[in-house]
C-alpha cells in the first residue's frame, strides 16, 4: 500500500516479512503496527504508543493475561507431551467445558484452531448422516483446510468452492425492518431450496454449518430462532447442525455462553476456537455421543497436539477469568453501553446505517452520503482514521461496509469512552457525513 509517512524500522519490518513471508498473509491497516506487549484491552507498538484493541476476540481475557501465564507457565514446567497417555489435565478441562453445554452435547474432540474443529466436524456429519452436502451462508468463513475453504465463500470463487455445497443469503433479510417471524418462515424458504438442490444433485444434506453471529456475512444477530429452525429442518433432511461458536462462544454475546443458545437451537456439532487458549493455539468440536461413536467405528481420530496439557491449563484459565470476572455480564453492558454510545453521537447522520450488535460483537452500517447505498470506502476511511488515532477495528460484510468493533471481554466502559470520544472527533470532521 505504498511506504510513505512509515518509520524506517518499520518500512524495515514489512521488507522482511514479504522476503519470508510472502505477500499471501495481508497486514492490517495502511500504517502497519509493530506490537511488542499488550495489556487488557490495550496493545503497545515499539515506542511505547498505547493503542486501544477494539478488534481482539482470541485475547478474551485481556492481552498478557496474568493468571493465564502462570497457568501454562507452572504445567510447562511439569510436562507437555500428547494426548496418548492418561493425563488429568485434559479430563478436567473436558468436564468443565461439556458443564456449559445443554444437556445431549456431552462429547469432546480437541483440535488445535477452529479451521480443524471445522473439518473434522464436517467428516463426523457425513460419517453420521451418510450424506455429503453442505449448506452454508452467502458469505461464510469457516477456515484454511482443503475442505472447509472449499464451503467457505468468502474466500471467492478464483478456487471453486466444493461442488456439494450450496449457499443461502441471509444478509438482506436479517438487515432490514421485516417483522422476525416473516424473517423466520424466508428464511426457512431459502434453506429448504437449499436443501433441494444437493437432494438433486445427488448429495443430500450431512450438515448446516453455521457461524453463530454471521461475522463474515456483516454480524447478524437478528430474529432470534430463526437457527432453531433450521436445526429441525436439517434434522427432516437427514443432515445435522454444526454452530460454529469460533467467533461466538466464551461469553461474547452477552446473552449466554454460547451463540446457537440465543437461537434455542438444537445443535448436534459445536466447534470452538479463537478464544480458547487466550492465544494459546487450541480448538474443540462438541458433539452428540451417537455422533463421535459412528465416527469411531469408521475411523480414528488422533490430533498430536490436541488436548495437550499446556493448552488445557491455559483454557481452564481462561473459564476461570471468565466466571470470576464476570464477562458474561460484562460483555452485554459494555456493548450495550458501545452501541448506544455510537447512536447518540451519530443521531440524524444519514451515514449512519443500522447498529446491530449481541454483547461485544458490534456491526455497524456505513451509507454513502444521502444513505442511500452501503458505502465500504466510507467504512474502510473511517477504520484508518482511528487507526491514525491509536484505535484498533476493522470492517466485515461481503462489501465490507460494516464497521466490526469485537473487543477482548475485559473491554470496560473507560476503554468504550476512548472509542466513542474519536468517534465524536471524526464525526466533526466529516466523516459521518
Ligand atoms: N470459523 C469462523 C466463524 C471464523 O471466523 C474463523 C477464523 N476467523 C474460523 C472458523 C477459523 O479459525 P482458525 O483461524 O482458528 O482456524
């Protein structure tokens, strides 16, 4: 994106990643940051700039979490090997996850990243089903392996998406002012078409898989029950749910613990991630029993890394973190305090779109200037902006004309009063029309 107004140490940095890197891992921001440590919410370049972390779900607990540390710190110090011997770290770990689950999700399978929850999801659903077709949104992100970027449609069409997948919008639906049991029977139209077509083809339907708060399709919390009644209808076809919680589980949308609980959803697979470990690399598939047995006498499952006792002891840190401070709580009154900030700073701005938000997983519309269309330059100037004032999000929507503000759970109403007060700069700017 060019180099201009960029430190030498930092124009050096970027040389060195394209010569080991590459250029397939895009950096954030026209300004790059260089992190050296974090704090809470709070991350620091290497002159000691304080930038405020709207943006970081993987730091639930806060950046450099203390009790996390010492928790991998003290079982580092004991042993870390894999997950073929009898160890308690992983059994305790197990117990206190599946605790949090409703009751018939009372299997566990730890994976390393959400990518391989998702993968080996998608082949327990087809073990189980006896069916090979998926069906995901218009816009879905589901991860990086051979199977899961090929149902995940965000990444475009250059590589063809899996010929057994078929793909529903949601985003207009679930954006507008349509009444939410007139969302819940389109919707149900839109799947049930969906459900035809692998039929047809041949396929039938092993899952829906499914991002709990639609992240990628532009953060979509709307009409609740609308997934529930998805579940019923996969289960008529013969096919499963699977609730990808990797962006929506550990307490993010304020309303419970996890995602597909805001639906009342029936959801026989549940694959968990990002927030974990903490930034310790560690992921889970939760699952029916019936499942995990069919799965198993097909095949095996053995994941070198997963479950390892250092990753467990971070994760049961972080539940810890979680319960003890509250961040359930937390995270619906500090986004609820986010959301009705930004509605009153920008009351009356024509770019101003809609605000939807569960807990701490805002999206908010940006419009062109008589707001009239979706405006993702619009969007993309104003992500830059607060980064040239020390603040950290991004943007999400196929378009990406939604602002995405996703922040650690320890997020608090003096770090939303940051957010908000260059909210307000950038509005007398301009930027908001
Ligand atoms: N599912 C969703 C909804 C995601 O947002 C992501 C990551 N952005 C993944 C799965 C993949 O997780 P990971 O990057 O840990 O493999």
């Amino acid at each position: 994106k060019g180099t201009a107004g960029l430190s030498p140490d930092t124009v050096a940095l970027i040389e060195r990643r394209k010569r080991t890197l590459g250029t397939l891992g895009p950096l954030f921001y026209n300004r790059p940051i260089h992190v050296v440590r974090g704090s809470g919410a709070h991350l620091f370049d290497a002159d000691g700039v304080d930038y405020l972390d709207c943006y970081n779900n993987v730091a639930c607990v806060g950046h450099a979490n203390a009790h996390v540390r010492e928790a991998v710190a003290d079982q580092l110090a004991k042993q870390d090997t894999h997950s073929r011997y009898l160890q308690d770290e992983v059994l305790d770990y197990a117990e206190r996850l599946l605790a949090l689950f409703p009751e018939g999700l009372d299997r566990v399978s730890f994976t390393n990243s959400g990518s391989e929850s998702n993968d080996l999801a998608l082949r327990m659903a087809r073990v189980y089903s006896g069916h090979q077709g998926v069906v995901v949104t218009a816009n879905a992100y589901h991860g990086i392996t051979a199977l899961v970027s090929s149902v995940s449609p965000s990444f475009g069409t250059a590589i063809p998406l899996a010929p057994f997948l078929a793909t529903v919008e949601v985003h207009d639906v679930l954006t507008g002012d349509m009444p939410a049991d007139r969302v819940r029977a389109v919707l149900r139209e839109r799947f049930v078409a969906a459900f035809r077509k692998l039929h047809d083809a041949g396929y039938g339907v092993s899952a829906v898989l499914l991002d709990q708060i639609f992240s990628s399709d532009g953060v979509l919390p709307g009409a609740q029950g609308w997934v529930a009644d998805v579940a019923d209808m996969a289960h008529r076809a013969g096919g499963l749910l699977i609730a990808d919680e990797v962006q929506s589980g550990f307490a993010r949308t304020g309303d419970a613990f996890w995602g597909f609980q805001r639906h009342h959803a029936d959801a026989d697979l549940v694959t968990i991630g990002k927030p974990m470990g903490n930034g310790i690399p560690t992921g889970a598939v939760v699952y029916k029993a019936a499942i995990g047995d069919a799965f198993a006498a097909c095949t095996r499952y053995f994941n070198t890394f997963g479950g390892n006792p250092v990753s467990m002891r971070a994760a049961e840190a972080v539940l810890d973190e979680i319960e003890s401070r509250g961040l359930l709580k937390q995270a619906k009154t500090v986004g609820d305090y986010i959301c009705d900030g930004f509605a009153s700073l920008l009351a009356g701005r024509p770019k101003l779109g809609q605000i939807r938000h569960a807990g701490m997983f805002i999206g908010i519309d940006i419009r062109s200037d008589d707001g009239s269309r979706p405006d993702p330059a619009g969007t993309q100037a104003i992500v830059d902006a607060l980064r040239d004032r020390d603040i950290l999000i991004s943007a999400s929507g196929a378009d990406g004309s939604a602002l995405k503000v996703r922040p650690p759970l320890v997020f608090t109403t003096a770090d939303a009063d940051r957010l908000l007060a260059a909210i307000g700069e950038l509005r007398d700017l301009g930027y908001f029309g």
